[in-house]
C-alpha cells in the first residue's frame, strides 16, 4: 500500500503501483488539508470574480457566468474538450495519468472536493483505465483534452478500460461499486488544467529507458568480450581522469559486469610487458569506437535520464492548477503553472539521449555482421551453410531502418509552438507530444537491442565463448537463449525478437545503476 498526500512521490513509488500492483490509500492528514482548502474557497468564492468559478474559460473568460450556472459551467468544459483523437494510451499510461494528477491534487493548492482524490483511488484500486487518446493537448492550459477525458470518466460518461474489456464508464462503475464523481466547484477545470498526462506517460519513459540502457551496458560488455578487447578503455585509471559522474558510472558498470571474464585482455601483458617485433600487428591496438567509447557515449545518456528523473519527479509533486487556490494565506494566485516547458524539454533531452543510444547499438550491430571489420565472425554471423542460409542478413534491415526514425524523431518538439485559443494560448510546451514521441523511441530502441541480443547469442555460440564469459554475462547469454534459441536455419524470427523485445522494456538487468 503506497500513501498519497504529505510525502514526495519518488519514482521507485510509481514502479511499484504501475508495475507490482501495489493499492494507495490517502494520508488522512493531506485529506484534511484538501477540506479545509475546499471550504476556503467555497467561502472565499462569494461575491468575488475568480477565473474559472464565476468566469468562463480561455479567451472567454471576460464572460461572467452566474451563480445558478456554475456547476454546468465545469460540466460543460469537461464534455466540449472530449475531442482527442488517434489510439488509446495503453493501460499503464492511463494509470500513470491518474495517479500523476491524484499526487498534485493532494497538495491542497486545487480547491477541490474530498470526494474528487477519493474517487481517482477507486478507479486505481480497481483497475479501471481511462480511455484517453494520443492526441490533443498542446501542453500549455494543461494537458486540457486528455484529462477531460479522464474526468469525462469520473463523473461516470464516456468509455473506459475495465477487465481488459472497453466498457461504458456507467458499466464498469456499476460494477465496481464506485460512486460516479459530482461536481462542487472547480472540479471540472481541476482536473483539466495540469501537466498530469505528459508527466504520467514521461515517467513511464524514464522508468523504461533506465532498463534499456542497463541492456546496452551488458550488450556493450559482451561484445568487448566476443573481440577479446583491450580493458583500459573501460579503466578506473582512464574514466577518472575526466569528472563526468555519467562516464565515470557507465565504466564502472563495465568493469563490475566483466569482473572475472577470461576474454578481456589487460594491455600492459601483451604490449607493455614484452617487446613487441612484428612490423604489421594482426590485432587491432583500439577498437573502434562504437566499443571503445562506451562510457564517453552513453555517461551522458545515464545523466540525462536521472536529470529528467529529478524535473518530473518535481513536476508531479508540484501544483500545476490555475488558479492555484492558497487557503494558508488566504489567496487565490493566477498565473501558468499549467504550462508544460519542464516536462517537453526533458522529453525532449531524453529522446536525443535514448535516439543517440540506438545509434551506437546499430554501429556495435553493424561490426558484428560485417566480417571485415571484425575479422573473427561469418558474415551475418550466420551459423549455417554461407550462401544457402542468410543468418542475421535480413533482421539488420529492421535495426537499420528504426535507427533512422529514431534520428528523425529526435528532433524536439520542444521549439514547435503553434500560437491557438484565438491567440490566448500564444506560445505553448507541446509537451504531451514530446512525451509520445520519446515513448516511440524508447520502444524503437528496443527493438534494436533485441535484434543486437540475437546476434551477441549467435556470436557467443560461434566462437564457443560461453564459459569465458564473465559470470554477470555468463547468466544473461543462459537468460536470453532460454527465449532465443541458437539457430542455423532460416524462419521467422518476430516472435523472439518480440519476447527479447519485452524483456528489455521491462526488466533491469543491472537494477543497481540507478538506486
């Protein structure tokens, strides 16, 4: 059971309710805040103009709505914004929306009725999903057409997800036994005008970009073993003569991964310790550097993955309403927390970041199948009879082509602001955006490293390498061919590829990088 209210959610707190199941409860001390901040305003309401009770909204907020009004008024915004398009978010991502609004609204700074936190919690003990489409926010009024729809939900319209199923909300409310939500005063815009959904799907992102680049670490250490490389490129003596906490991080990573592999060789036995003769060496003194400069490559992905850990982290613990409703100080502050630059640009940093890693993954990728670059391998790494069978030939195709969408959608949404709300709304974050994009390359990259998992295993069990590996990689290569299997023929390979894939998404490998 996760408490929510009067602490700082941290992201071991969202793992744990999004992916092990763990039930919230309200802190019963935060709950009471939420009332006495709920009657605050409720009372400081009365005979004043405040945005979004007594106004309506956007650039028709010069319009005074009356008293008898008020309610269809927040009824009224939630129905109008229910016009997002394109696919569902996946469940998990719909949980995280919730839960990411629920955290904020906790703060007491919304105004809002007990009975709004209390009915978010029974939809997430219950395991029902809002259906909430990609497509609609601009990520600066708040993420306003995706969490209409999840309050669309609340008060018991629209569709849902429930028991892998999508119902109508009334069906599955019913079911579950849950009170559809009544509107006190600001509910409506309550729940609209945050960052709840680019920060609830960002979070998911961080969570699974820490698993793949724990992958890339371990694919990195194996392929330095397949080549039998050089060990002081990964070297404390070598990484602490720069400070970068990130290199420094990675190459310890390294190190620890390939403690005790018979494989990789310590340079001052071969080239240091006795006179080398030969005029033309037949092993390379550096490997390229797709192998070589693993620390300085990917030190700055680990440093921008804990850097967009701590903004969000921030972000879903902060007020993000408008206005922000101060029942200690007697105040009701307008203003734009609402907008969404933190979340869009440290999605936008981590899609470069994770982009950038698939890119080192493809070249690694690329070495093992070239035979002329790596002068050890079959061409392809194939296992079976050159010329009839075709090995990894055509899986590369699919590494190669992600790669470039992933460099494609790098490009951050961050600098696109679209002027709309008849110009209200004049320069916007487009962070839910930034957000979905990062999420398809954090899925793309994935598949990448599935297609380079498959060729390390086949390589590993060319050379009959496996018992000199290290015992770290050792017990991934017996891992990772319990799902794929050595192979000499030619079939189909999607379904490993698709549970390798999985596999790296969800699980860390090395789940003490990142405590």
């Amino acid at each position: 059971m996760v408490v929510i209210g009067n602490r700082y959610l941290n992201l071991g707190n969202f793992k744990t309710i999004l992916f092990d199941g763990d039930k919230i409860a309200l802190d019963k001390s935060a709950l009471k805040n939420v009332e006495e901040n709920h009657k605050f305003l409720d009372d400081f309401s009365h005979n004043k103009l405040i945005y979004g009770i007594n106004t309506s909204f956007g650039p028709m907020a010069q319009y005074r709505i009356s008293e008898k009004d008020k309610l269809a008024l927040q009824y009224n915004l939630i129905r109008s914004h229910c016009s997002g398009l394109g696919n569902p978010l996946p469940e998990e991502y719909a949980k995280a929306v919730m839960l990411a609004r629920l955290n904020t609204l906790m703060l007491g700074l919304s105004g809002i009725h007990k009975s709004l936190a209390e009915t978010i919690v029974a939809f997430i003990n219950n395991d029902i999903y809002p259906y909430i489409p990609e497509h609609g926010s601009v990520g600066a009024s708040g993420d306003l057409v995706q969490l209409a729809q999840f309050a669309l939900n609340l008060i018991g319209e629209g569709d849902v997800f429930y028991k892998g199923k999508k119902v109508k909300a009334s069906v599955a409310l019913k079911a579950a036994k849950i009170k559809p939500l009544q509107i006190h005063i600001r509910e409506g815009i309550a729940l609209m005008n945050g960052t709840a959904a680019m920060t609830g799907i960002g979070l998911i992102n961080i969570l699974k970009s820490q698993n793949l680049l724990s992958w890339s670490i371990i694919a990195s250490s194996m392929i330095n073993e397949i080549v039998e490389a050089f060990d002081d490129h990964f070297s404390e003596g070598l990484n602490n003569a720069k400070i970068h906490s990130g290199q420094k991080k990675i190459a310890e990573t390294m190190r620890h991964a390939l403690k005790g592999s018979k494989l990789i060789r310590h340079r001052p036995d071969h080239l240091y310790s006795k006179k080398v003769e030969v005029e033309v060496l037949k092993d390379k003194v550096q490997e390229y550097y797709s192998l070589r400069c693993v620390p300085q490559i990917l030190g700055p992905v680990y440093d921008t993955i804990l850097n967009a850990e701590n903004v969000l982290l921030n972000e879903v613990n902060s007020a993000n309403d408008n206005p922000i409703i101060d029942h200690k100080n007697e105040n009701v502050y307008h203003g734009g927390n609402f907008h969404g630059d933190y979340v869009s640009f440290e999605m936008d940093k981590l899609k470069i970041a994770v982009a950038k890693m698939s890119m080192m993954c493809e070249r690694q990728l690329n070495y093992l199948l070239n035979d002329k670059l790596n002068g050890k391998l079959p061409p392809f790494v194939n296992l079976g009879k050159l010329g009839l069978n075709f090995g990894m030939q055509g899986i590369q195709f699919t590494a190669t082509s992600t790669t470039a969408e992933n460099q494609t959608l790098a490009y951050p949404m961050y600098l696109h602001s679209i002027p709309n709300n008849n110009d209200n709304q004049d320069i916007v974050s487009m962070g839910t955006n930034a957000a979905l994009i990062t999420k398809k390359v954090v899925d793309n990259t994935a598949e990448i490293l599935a297609i380079e998992f498959m060729t390390i295993l086949q390589a590993v069990d060319y050379l009959g390498f496996e018992t000199n590996l290290s015992p770290a990689t050792q017990k991934i290569f017996k891992n990772l061919r319990k799902i794929a299997p050595k192979f000499t023929d030619d079939k189909p390979r999607n379904e490993e590829l698709t549970k390798l894939k999985n596999l790296i998404l969800n699980e860390n490998p090395l789940k003490n990088v990142f405590s």
